[in-house]
C-alpha cells in the first residue's frame, strides 16, 4: 500500500495538488495567451480574462469543496482524541468555525474577479488568508496542547514556522499593496495588468505578487502536516434499511427508534 494510500491521508494531497494547479495552469494559460507579464504577477491576474477565468473559477471552487472536508476531518479528529478535554473541545470548534469561513472566501475569489469587483474580490481575500491565518494558529496551538500524547515536538514546530511564515508574507504583502496603492504612482492600478520594469511603482508591485505567491504556498504547505495524521484515521457509512421500499416505512419508524440511514465514524 503506498503512503497516500493509508486512512484518508490522500485528502490534504488532493487539497494541496488540486490548488497548488489552480494556480500554475492558470498562470501558463494567461502567460501563453500573453495576457499577463510573465514575471510574477498576482495570483488574480492569471484569473481575470477569458479562457483561464474560467479555469481558475471552477478549479478553485472544488478547492474551498476539498478544504471544507479536509478541516472538517481535522475537527473530527482531534474531537476524538480528546473527547474529555473541553479546553481543546471548544478551541477545536472554533478552529472549524475560522477553516469554513476561510474556505467560503476562497469561493468569492474564486467567483468574482479582481478588476471587475474589486472590493467584493478584496473581502474574499481576507477571510481566506486573513481568517485562515487565524486557522492557522489555532491548529498549531491545538497542537502545542496536543504533544507529546497524540502530537510530536516536531509536528508543533512545523506548523509554527508554516505560520510565522504565512503571517510574514501577509505584512510583507500589506505593506507593499499599501504604497503600491497609496495614489504615489498613479491611479486605477487595480486594473493594470502589464507593468514595465522602469515605471515607478514596479518595485512594490514585484514585492506585493511575490508576497502573495508567497502567502498562498505557506497556506497550502500547512495542509501537507496533516498527511501523517489522516493516514491513521478511516470512514465509513452505515446503512440501516427500515422496509423493503423507499415509500411504505414501518409505524414504528416515527415513534420508536430512529436510526440515521448513513452514519459516519472516525
């Protein structure tokens, strides 16, 4: 049995693969059809124009879908594992709750593009890299609270340096959008897709794309510690039949015992 092969370990592997390609397919598409520069550009230009909006949509539609059952999995997980613990119970919950919302932004940029709704693109980027952030740091506390009972020393450090370095990324992206945008090297910047190494601004923007390429590996690294986790966690559904057809159920279904007809257990 190979390694991704083991308990549900391929799911964080399917969630980094497929979003990690979101990202390079649309780039090549928009980088061959001349679209953007090739030198780094933001993550959102290479999803702006026809044909490779379209991939970038849907692509990073299933995404947030992969993200939704990966985080929803941790949170069973680390539920299980500490079943006793209300500390951890109730961080965990709220860990869930942060890795939702970050998963329900990734779906408004994935939907609405930077240079047609600026402002609504800007809020999905917050709640998927500012919330995830937040995601972030609850999973690695979980973590420290975790060790060395169910994690490692050395699961805790990795998901802290995979958050230093995302947060690093994201002040170092803030600060750069901040003075690209300031108004000091033009307006209507938003919209520009093709720079020149001599424009004033070119700089900062260099720094802003390469801190969100930036930004977004970190998020997606963060996903590969969960591997050894999942490979020790499996799911399966039961099923209860309570007639022979979907249409005449028993009396008693209603008033005596009910059972889920598909139950879920880790």
């Amino acid at each position: 049995m190979w390694w991704f092969q083991q308990g549900l370990s391929v799911l964080p592997v399917a969630l980094v693969v497929w979003s990690a390609a979101s990202f390079v397919f649309s780039y090549i598409t928009a980088i061959v059809l001349h679209h953007v520069d090739p030198l780094v550009p933001y993550i959102s230009d290479t999803g702006t124009i026809p044909p490779e909006r379209c991939l970038f949509g849907i692509m990073l539609n299933i995404s947030a879908c992969l993200g939704m059952a990966t985080m929803y999995v941790r949170y069973k997980q680390v539920y299980a594992l500490n079943p006793e613990k209300s500390k951890i119970i109730k961080l965990n919950k709220v860990g869930l709750t942060l890795g939702l919302m970050s998963c329900f932004g990734l779906c408004i940029i994935a939907n609405f593009q930077k240079c047609i709704l600026y402002y609504i693109h800007v809020v999905g980027a917050c709640l998927t890299f500012g919330v995830g952030a937040i995601y972030m740091l609850v999973q690695t506390v979980l973590s420290y609270l975790m060790q060395p009972e169910v994690h490692s020393k050395d699961v805790f450090w990795i998901r802290l340096t995979m958050l230093l370095w995302c947060c690093s990324s994201i002040v170092s992206m803030f600060v750069s959008s901040v003075v690209l945008y300031s108004g000091l090297y033009g307006v209507n910047l938003v919209q520009k897709l093709h720079w020149d190494p001599q424009e004033r601004g070119y700089t900062a923007h260099i720094i802003s794309t390469i801190s969100e390429w930036s930004l977004a590996f970190s998020f997606l690294s963060f996903f590969l510690t969960y591997i050894r986790d999942f490979q020790k966690i499996s799911l399966r559904a039961v099923v209860s039949l309570h007639g022979q057809t979907l249409y005449n159920a028993p009396q008693s279904f209603g008033t005596d015992e009910q059972t889920l007809l598909i139950a879920g257990s880790i």
